[in-house]
C-alpha cells in the first residue's frame, strides 16, 4: 500500500470511529478499537494510552494494551519529568517526544532492564490535549527495533491522539453532566433534586427494616447580610465552608442536600434515637467555631430542626415538614437545635 493509500485509509477508520463514539456510552471499546486500528496501520507496533492523573501528576493506564503485564504494571502511575522515558517526558513537555534508540537514550537509562526484558527498543509518545491545550493523557508507540517514524506514521500517531482526546474529553463531559444531575455545582453538596428521587426510597427502607431515622434541616441566620456587608464571593466560600463540615461529619450513606439557598438538609440512619441530635450539636458547634468574629458579629447564627422517624408511616415530604417546623422553633427560641418529639 502506497503512503497516500495507507493514510487515506488511516482517516477513513478514525472518522468510522468516531461516528460509533458519538452513539457510544462506553470508551473502552473505542480505544480498544484505535489501539487495534493503529497497530494494523503500523505493523510490529505496540500501543499505550496512559491518562495523566492532574493532581499526583502520574500516568495511569487508560485502556488494555498488548504490551507484557509485567511492563504495565510497572510503568503504572510513572510521575511525569522532562527526562523520564518518552510517556513522561512527553506529558511534562506537553510535545512529542521521539525516542529512536531506547538502548542510548538517557531518558531511558534506568528503565533499560525493564525494556530489554520487554524487548522495546524504541517509544514516540504524542501527549493527549484537551480542547484547552492542557495535557490529560500521552498516545505512545512502542517498536521491537529502533526505528523512527515516517511523515505518514507521524500522521496516523498524531490523528489517532487527536480523536483518542476527543473520546476521553466526552467521557469527562459526561461524568461532569451526571455529577452536576444530582450535585449543588456551588457545594458539591447533593442537590434538591437528587433529595426528591431518592429520599422516600431512604425512608421506605428504614420503615420497612425497622431502622430508626433522622432529618436535619439546617437554615443560616442573617445570612442576608454576610452577602450585604462582604459580598456574594465571600457569602458562596461560608456556604462551600460550610457544606465541608457537614461533609465531614456525615457518612456516605448519609445524604447531605443543599436544600435551598441558605438552606441544608442531612438525612441519616441512627444506631440510636439521638443520633440525630448528636451530629446537631456536632455541625452546630464546629460552624460557629470556624465563621470568623467580623461575620458573628453580624449576629450570623445556626439554627438546626431535627425530626425523628417515629413509629408511624411518614413521607419524606411529612419529615422535612418537621425538621422544618423544628429549626424555627430553633431560630424563635435562639436555641441553635431543637429537636421535634
């Protein structure tokens, strides 16, 4: 096949493919997919996907590769350096890094053993950028003898960590639409939406397992006015302060809701009837320890309503509805908590 042809033939699979993707609610097969299609194209290759771990700053496989396990497993969560390997060099660059001669290369010194073992003698590795330029991941290929790419190879690699970004850039956008679903974008927090479709199901099962429950419906005093005198900015860093302490003082079974503005509501399982109050007390306390003397100083408060399941059936709706009347029992009486019997 003439170069024209092979590269012809190279586009034409890579738009197929992303044709599937975009009907496609799984990556994996994709890149399975591109790795095989690449590695067809470009005889006695082998290809990687790593993904760049953003926070620890360390590559991570991104799909299953025909490379030995024993490799895999240990280039696996390699941190990125302009000197180390090709992958690393080439994420931390943020530029194609070609490696002709792994075996005199100084990028590959101290890994020689590993890829000798492996019997891979050369690694051009292409960084993975999102739409923003930044470097989410690296598209490497792998060769059993030195060897440099032609214009053509160099074309098929680049195309292939092209449409290899897009795929992962939708998963993102994907994961990011279904957070944002069922989460308060400001706090993280679960939103009002997410209470409603699984809130009742919480309590049917408490019911019907005969297990003691708890809401907490917690409302900001004077929060009006922290936004007033400081502004909306400061107002949304209390509020994601906030939510951080009832975060941590929750369990994942919990669910934890921003409810409304300044509102919040916790639903918990109790191990006892005071479950409830004892994490009242704990939030309240911990808030008003960590608000600043110039935002207490305009009389901000918490007050806190707790309503328990009792023996009769209840809705979610009828719990909220008594945690609520709870928390301005709170607020009237300048309680902080009260619990509703």
């Amino acid at each position: 096949m003439t170069n024209v042809k092979l590269l012809l033939s190279a586009h034409r699979r890579f738009n197929d493919l992303l044709s599937a993707l975009a009907l496609s609610a799984d990556i994996q097969p994709f890149l399975a997919k591109v790795i095989a299609a690449v590695e067809e194209f470009l005889p006695d290759s082998k290809v990687t996907i790593l993904i760049l771990n953003q926070e620890t700053n360390t590559l991570h496989s991104g799909a299953k590769n025909n490379l030995p396990d024993f490799y895999n497993e240990a280039i696996e969560g390699v941190e990125i350096g302009a000197s180390i390997g090709s992958c690393g060099a080439a994420a931390y660059l943020n530029k194609t890094v070609i490696v002709e001669n792994i075996n005199s290369h100084p990028n590959w010194h101290s890994l020689l053993p590993l890829t000798q073992k492996a019997n891979l003698h050369s690694c051009w590795a292409v960084p993975i950028c999102n739409s923003s330029n930044d470097v989410i991941g690296t598209f490497a290929i792998y060769h059993h003898q030195p060897k440099t790419p032609t214009a053509v190879e160099h074309e098929i690699v680049n195309v292939a960590a092209l449409i290899t970004s897009v795929a992962i850039e939708k998963r993102e956008l994907e994961e990011k639409l279904r957070f944002n679903a069922s989460h308060d974008e400001l706090t993280g927090l679960f939103n009002r939406a997410y209470l409603n479709n699984v809130g009742d199901s919480f309590i049917s099962l408490c019911i019907r397992n005969n297990l003691n429950c708890s809401i907490l419906f917690l409302d900001l005093n004077k929060f009006k006015r922290v936004n007033d005198v400081f502004g909306h900015k400061r107002g949304d860093k209390l509020l994601c302060q906030i939510a951080n302490i009832i975060q941590q003082q929750t369990r994942s079974s919990d669910i934890a809701v921003r409810f409304g503005g300044d509102e919040f509501i916790i639903i918990m399982e109790n191990s006892n009837d005071l479950d409830g109050e004892k994490v009242a007390r704990r939030i309240h306390q911990l808030i008003l320890e960590s608000v600043s003397n110039e935002i207490l100083a305009l009389d901000f408060g918490v007050s806190i309503g707790v309503a328990m399941l009792n023996n009769k059936p209840q809705s979610l709706s009828q719990l909220i509805s008594r945690a609520d009347q709870a928390m301005y029992i709170a607020k009237r009486s300048n309680l902080g908590i009260y619990c509703k019997p």
